[in-house]
C-alpha cells in the first residue's frame, strides 16, 4: 500500500469515527435528600416506601449499559449513586462531556390515584401547555430563580434544538409504545411538548421520559421490577441509538 493510500485510510476512518460516534448523557432524576414521587408498596408482608430516585437510577443504568454495548456512541450518567445534585449541576455536566443529547429519566406522581401511563416529553418552549409544565414537580429546585426561567423562555439554543428534541421524541417514544403498551396494558399518554429547567439548560436536544405513575399502586409494582425496567430501557436506548444514527445520514442534518 502506498504511502498517499494509508494516508487516506487513516483520513477516512477519523472522520468516520468523529460523524458515527456521539456522547449522551442520561440523567436519573432526583437522588439524595430529593426522593422525588413516593410509592407505597407491600415487601415480605410490610408496607414500604420506594422513591422514584432509585428507579431512575435503575433505569439510566440499565439504557447506559444497552448503549454502549449495542452502539459505537458514548454514554454518561449525571449520578452514578444516591446523591443530590442540583438541576444546574446535572445540565453544565452535558457541557463538560460535550454530550450530543440529553436523557432525563422520572416516574410520574398524581393526586389522582388512578393515573397512569408513559409519557414522553421534548423540550420546547413555544407551547402554552410547555410553559404551564414549568410548574411541575420536575422543576421544583429553590435555585432557579425567575430570571433564569425569562431566559430559558427567550433563549434562541432552546429554540434551535427544539425540532431536533421532538425528532428523538419521537423516535424513543414509538419505541417504548412498541415494547411496554400492550405488553404491561399501560396507556400511551402521548409524546408532548414540554419546559423543564434541566432540558432547556442542558442547551442540546433533550428529552425527559416519565416511565410510569408510582402514586398507582399497581403501575408502581410493574415499574419496581427487573423485567419492566430492563424492557423499557432497551426500547429508550434503541430510539436513542437509531435517532444518532441517523446523524451518518448527511441529508438528514
Ligand atoms: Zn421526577
């Protein structure tokens, strides 16, 4: 082989490398003093709390782990233990690591008992429902303060990741309609937009996944086991994967 064809060669594969290869990062919601939404469940005959905090965390594992195992991309987590970290803290986490995307994992709660479902939110911040969502639990963090939501809202990177944000919507909801609606008779409550601090902070196509309701008791046991989890996280990772993937596409970008 000539020395201009290894050149050549050795051109073609980092370039290759730098298109193909992205960095996520997955962000468990909640962790340490944050429990974030209860669910009262029955363990060896005693009623017991679990906190959304630790199924998230479960969960961001689990997609983190199906990534890297089926893809050439990279992925991180904002917290790898039980710990409290700030919603400012986990989006400048997306800047130090240069990630692509960002993935946040929550359980649903409802003053309805009976609510139930997935939901799939991507960031925007043109809706009036996405605006109304600033309210939400998701969002409760005594450090934003009302100027940064006035920034968030006029901000031109939130609305130039926007269409990229309900592109992987779409793309990892379909997939857990796929795998988790019929199989777990749990009601598809739709992709919708959405304004939560750590999505629009994170300043990247984002996404923020509520995987099931834990205030309904009987959505909160399927959501505590193995199996669910391992389902639901493989469906998150492949929307992910095949949303990046798209990127070796140059029509697409
Ligand atoms: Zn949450």
């Amino acid at each position: 082989m000539s020395l201009k064809l290894l050149f050549q060669l050795i051109t073609t594969l980092i370039i290759c490398t730098n298109i193909t290869a992205a960095t996520v990062l997955i962000d468990p919601g909640h962790g340490g003093e944050d429990c974030g939404a209860k669910a009262k469940v029955w363990k060896k005959k005693k009623l017991k709390v679990v906190c959304e905090k630790d199924i998230a965390l479960s969960i961001a594992k689990k997609i983190k782990s199906y990534i890297e195992k089926n893809s050439s991309h990279s992925a991180y987590l904002t917290r790898l233990i039980d710990k409290t970290i700030s919603l400012q803290k986990r989006s400048e986490l997306a800047d130090t690591i240069k990630a692509d995307i960002f993935i946040s994992i929550h359980l649903n709660a409802s003053e309805i008992k009976s609510s139930h479902g997935f939901e799939t939110y991507y960031l925007d911040n043109h809706d009036d429902v996405a605006i109304k969502k600033i309210e939400n639990v998701e969002n409760a963090d005594s450090n934003i303060e009302k100027v940064i939501i006035n920034q968030i809202l006029a901000s031109l990177v939130v609305e130039r990741v926007a269409p990229s944000s309900k592109e992987l919507g779409k793309l990892v909801h379909h997939q857990i309609s796929n795998a988790i609606e019929k199989k777990y008779s749990m009601k598809d409550r739709g992709l919708k937009p959405g304004l939560f601090y750590v999505l629009a902070l994170s300043k990247r196509p984002s996404i923020l996944l509520e995987a099931a309701f834990l205030t309904n008791s009987k959505e909160a046991q399927k959501a505590r086991t193995r199996k669910f989890q391992e389902q639901y996280s493989k469906a998150v990772a492949t929307g992910i994967i095949k949303y990046l993937d798209k990127g070796k596409d140059p029509d697409l970008f």
